[in-house]
C-alpha cells in the first residue's frame, strides 16, 4: 500500500467518525467568518490535492473559496406573453458551482493559473472549495516538467480546460 492510499484511508476514516462532525461543525463556524477567499499553508484534504496535481513546493498555492449554493433559478419575464414561450422552465445553469469558484479565484489572482480544485466542505448556505494554483513564472514550477501542460495553456479555467470545466462541457473524465 502506498503512502497516498494511506494517507486517503487514514482520512476517511476520521472523517466518519462521530467527533470529526462535531470538529467539522466548528471548522464550518469559523470560515463562515473568514473573508471568501483564503490563501492556506497546506491543503486540507492532504491525499485528494495529491491526486489533483498539488506538491509542497514553491510557486504552488492552495486558497480555499466560498460560494453561495443553489440552482442559479432564472426569473420569469414580466412582460405579457403565453405561458409557454415564458422560456424558464429548460433553462439550467451551464457551469457548475465548483466551476465558478475556480473562475472567482483566477479573476482575483491573474498571474497564476488554475491546475484544479475539490469540494471540503458546505452548510446550508455556502459551498467551500480547495483551488490549487501554480506560478507559470516560478522557477521551481517551470523547471517540473509535471506543470508543462498547465503552464502553456494560459487562462486555461475560462475555456473549460480544468476537471469541473470539462463536466460542465460534457467532455468524459479519463
């Protein structure tokens, strides 16, 4: 067993458990109070930003966003017209929440790009997500040949190039 698979398992385990909701509780208390977005010193969910691309180097960045949930419900026109060319009832929203917050944290951090991001956590009201950023400029970053793909596709979340732009797109996951 490697030490990924591990480290996921160790995870898991204490997130079943009785006292990880009542800690779980308390951390969903605390960002509530936070500004939207944080910039952290480590990832939260150590195994699943392994998984996505994350390493504990310089250049690479972990900020956890926060983003209202919902459907994204589009209102009725109000002007007079038959009730079923009103046009709300196919209507859905065509990018997914964890979607838009990679799209919120590219925008406030222009000169990183976006390598991925995972769900940590929601309440009733907000959904909180962990985006892994990485410096094209950084040395360290531009010497891994790991980030070559990310660093040469720029603004790469806008186009739907990132895990949840390509489920929002359709596109299969490999």
């Amino acid at each position: 067993m490697n030490a990924l698979k591990r480290m996921q398992e160790e995870f898991e385990k204490s997130y079943s458990g009785k006292e990880h909701k009542e800690y779980q509780k308390q951390r969903l208390y605390q960002w509530r109070r936070e500004p939207t977005q944080v910039t952290l010193d480590h990832p939260t969910n150590l195994s699943r930003a392994h998984t996505l691309g994350f390493k504990a180097k310089q250049g690479v960045v972990v900020v956890r966003v926060k983003i209202r949930k919902g459907s994204g419900v589009k209102n009725k026109p109000r002007k007079g017209r038959k009730p079923s060319k009103a046009g709300i009832i196919q209507i859905k929203r065509t990018t997914s929440i964890q979607s838009m917050a990679e799209q919120r944290v590219a925008r406030s951090h222009p000169n990183m790009e976006i390598l991925n991001s995972y769900w940590v956590g929601e309440d009733g009201q907000n959904k909180w997500f962990e985006v892994i950023l990485i410096d094209p400029a950084h040395p360290a970053v531009f010497n891994d040949k790991d980030y070559l793909k990310v660093i040469t596709d720029t603004r790469r979340v806008f186009r739907g190039k990132t895990s949840a732009g390509k489920k929002s797109r359709g596109k299969p996951i490999k």
